[in-house]
C-alpha cells in the first residue's frame, strides 16, 4: 500500500514534471529576429509586442536587433541575420531582380512625409516653391521628393534645378530650417511632426500629392521585408507576427497606458509634438491590403520609375506585384 508520504512524493515529482514540460515547450517557441532602428517608429510597435508578451500569446518569440542605419538592416536581412527588417517596395522590386535572393514584402505604413514652409511664409502652391532653396531628406532618390516633382511637372512647374536643392540628414535639415537656411523642407513624417508642434507649416503632405496624381487609396510606403522562402517555410509564424503588430499598434491608437510606455523611445518632451506623432502613427496604419490597392502602388512606381529613372528602379519598369504578402486578419 502507497504511503501517505509516498503519494506526496509522486504528486510534487508529478508537479515538477509537468512544470518543466512547460517550460520546455515556451522555450520552443519559433524565433523571428527583426532589424529596426532603436528609435524608427517601427520600435514602438516592436517594444509593445514585447512588453505585453503579443509575441508568446501568438506563439513566437520576438528578438529585436537595433541597427545604427537602414543599410545596416538591409546588410543584416541579406546575410541571415535577420528575419525581417522595414524597407520599401521599390527595394524590394530591385532586389527581386539583382539577385538570387527573392524578397516579399507585407504593408505596414502609409505614413511618408510632406512639404514644410515657414510660419510666416507667404507660399500656398507649388508654383511658389519655384526658384527657392529646398532641403530634402532621403537624397536625390527620396520618394517625397520625386513625386513632389512628378506633381509639379503635371502642373508646369519646374522645381529640380543644382542650384535650389539641398539634401542632408533629417535632424540636419530641421536645424537648417529652422535657421533660415532653407526655405522649403521636404522631410519624413515624424520630423515634420516635431516642427509642426513649433508652429511651422505642413504646405502638403506626400498623401495629398499622391491623391492629386490620380491616386485616391492609401498608399502603403513602408513595410516589413524578408526572404520569401524563409517565408513560405514559417508562414504561420510570420502571420502571427504580423497579427502581433497590429495589435500592438491598435494598443497604441487606442490606449493611453500603452502609449504613455514609448514615450521615451518618442525622444521628445513636448506635449504637442507628442499628440502629434501619435496621430500621424496612428493615421498611417494599413489594415487591409486588396488587389485594387496593388494596382494603385504599381501606378505609383510608374510615376516614380518616370522621374527618378533606372537609378532608382533598375531595369524594372513595372512593379511585380507578387512581390506583396497577403495581410492577416487580427
């Protein structure tokens, strides 16, 4: 007959056992190691995924990787050392043909940037930039910039000359342009943020600009990029990631806690700048993603691949648009 004692030694060893299958099994959890900018927009919705546990309650388990710069990302994607990073879909189209390696990409934002005049300043159209000194962001090949000058061809405006442009990195052409040194700023979204917390002016933003070149969908500009076979071989994790990320981003639009817990990653102090960086983050999300929007991206590229030439896109005159990942539904 089972003592009483025995009994307790066979239940706690049961215990122990059941105890350490769990942990073994939440140890197993497949792994996706992402590349992001430690302070890149991106970074709120990965920190959230982590600090509300989105990543095991969708059964993976999320490694951040910060990088110092978008190129070391792409290095870090195209060496195995990371999974996914955040890029856009003319990068993804130039890889698919340079190399052996196929790239997909699943939308992630829509959120790009605009044009940026001076509180005082007497411009209201594009005409008015004309033969005024304009700082961009992004370089020569920045889609801002491009489709700014695709619009204003459109309307006989001519704004590209060696003379008038002046391109830098972000957080230099906001000082540039608060200095007088410019008089148009064409930058990313969430520096035009801070700027518009100071009272400067948002001209037009590259939605808009978008809209006024035919197209009305809300374009996805950026996206999380990786192998498509890796991929197709993890595809319900990487759907399950993909889930984490809108829902970690649905918590940032929709509670303050959450929002409240990135604030630093914001770098900011500013009340304004902040609501401001919120609202542009969270107009910027891309829920769904259909076939009539694919067709209005690969018109865009059209556009792009006419003004910015086969520096920008390679010999690829027309986007695939296989290159795009269905999005899940949260």
């Amino acid at each position: 007959m089972v003592t009483f004692f025995a009994r307790k030694v066979l239940f706690c060893f049961l215990i122990f056992i059941i105890g350490l299958s769990n942990s073994c099994f939440a140890s197993e959890l497949p792994t996706i190691k992402v590349a992001a900018l430690e302070f890149g927009t991106v970074n709120w919705v990965l920190q959230t995924i982590k600090r509300t546990q989105l990543d095991k309650k969708n059964g993976f388990d999320l490694m951040i990787h910060p990088v110092a710069n978008t190129q070391a990302g792409k290095i870090a994607l195209q060496a195995n050392a990371a999974d996914i990073i955040i890029s856009d879909w003319i990068w993804v189209a130039r890889q698919r043909d340079n190399q052996q390696t196929t790239f997909s990409f699943a939308p992630y934002s829509s959120a790009t940037g605009g044009v940026m005049v001076s509180k005082q300043s007497s411009m209201t159209q594009l005409s008015d930039l004309a033969h005024k000194k304009i700082g961009i962001a992004g370089g020569p090949l920045d889609k801002n910039w491009l489709l700014l000058q695709a619009l204003a061809l459109k309307q006989n405006t001519h704004l590209n000359t060696p003379s008038n442009t002046v391109f830098g990195a972000p957080p230099l052409l906001n000082n540039l342009f608060k200095q007088g040194d410019v008089d148009v700023l064409i930058n990313f979204w969430h520096y035009n943020a801070r700027l518009k917390a100071e009272g400067y002016v948002e001209l037009t933003t590259t939605q808009k600009i978008i809209e006024k070149l035919g197209v009305k969908n809300h374009i996805p500009m950026l996206g999380y990029v990786f192998r498509s076979i890796w991929a197709h071989n993890n595809d319900l994790t990487l759907n399950s990631f993909l889930v984490a990320s809108q829902q970690a981003s649905l918590l940032l639009c929709h509670s303050d806690p959450h929002w409240t817990a990135i604030l630093p990653l914001t770098r900011t102090n500013n009340a304004s700048a902040q609501a401001l960086l919120r609202d542009g983050f969270c107009k910027g999300r891309i829920t769904h993603f259909s076939d009539d929007d694919k067709q209005a991206v690969t018109r865009i590229y059209s556009i792009l691949s006419e003004i910015g030439g086969q520096q920008l896109t390679g010999p690829i005159s027309r986007l695939d648009p296989d290159l795009f990942w269905p999005l899940p539904s949260p």
